[in-house]
C-alpha cells in the first residue's frame, strides 16, 4: 500500500492506494500515529484507490479513529469505492464513521463538534 499526505488548513489528508487488509494495516496505523503527532484538527482519509479491504482493515480503522478521538482530533473517510462502501455496510460501521462521497464534502464537514466515545 502506498501512502500520500498532504495538508489543507489544519487538516492532514492520507490518501491510500492498494488493497487495506492483514498485509498492510500497520503500515496505516503507523503512519496515523506519525500524523498525529503533528496535532491536526482533523484526519481526512481518501479511500478512493482502495478496492479491497478486510477485517483487520476495518479492525485498522478502528483503532485510527479511537486514537483521533483519543486527541479530539475529527476523523473523516470519503471517495469508498462501492464494494468498500458495502463491506462497511455489512459491518455496520457506516453509522459509526464520519464518510462523504467527496473530499471537499469531507472538509466541509470537519468543522462540526466531535462525538464523545462513550
């Protein structure tokens, strides 16, 4: 998987490219942890060149946004390519994760409070 960061404001954007799966969710968790220690207000992750995704993609991603919420920092995913979409249907992590079709949609939305983990 490559990752490519950039910086709109005070948001960080990682746009992925390959497959999320077993083989290279720590490469994602790793590179999140470095982002953060740049304190953003916001994540954005790009998932537009991501045509699969697996279990421990998801269980991934879950940990990204409980460290972003650990330091009250917005996670937003957009650009899901429909079978990722589904797989977070299946999971029902669609109503857990902030996700816009768009990054601008996805950057629009940052400004809104963040939800408190329960």
């Amino acid at each position: 998987m490559r990752i490519r960061e950039q910086y709109v404001a005070d948001v960080t954007i990682l746009g992925l490219d390959g497959n999320l799966d077993a083989t290279t969710a720590q490469v994602l968790t790793s590179w999140v942890h470095i982002s953060l220690s740049n304190s953003p207000k916001a994540l954005a992750i790009n998932l537009e060149d991501v045509n699969f995704i697996d279990s421990t993609g998801l269980s991934a991603l879950v940990q990204v946004m409980k460290r972003c919420l650990e330091n009250s920092v917005h996670l937003l995913l957009f650009g899901l390519q429909p079978q990722v979409n589904q797989i977070f249907s299946y999971a029902c992590l669609d109503s857990v994760f902030n996700i816009f079709e768009t990054e601008a949609a996805a950057l629009e939305a940052w400004e809104q409070p963040i939800p408190k983990m329960n």
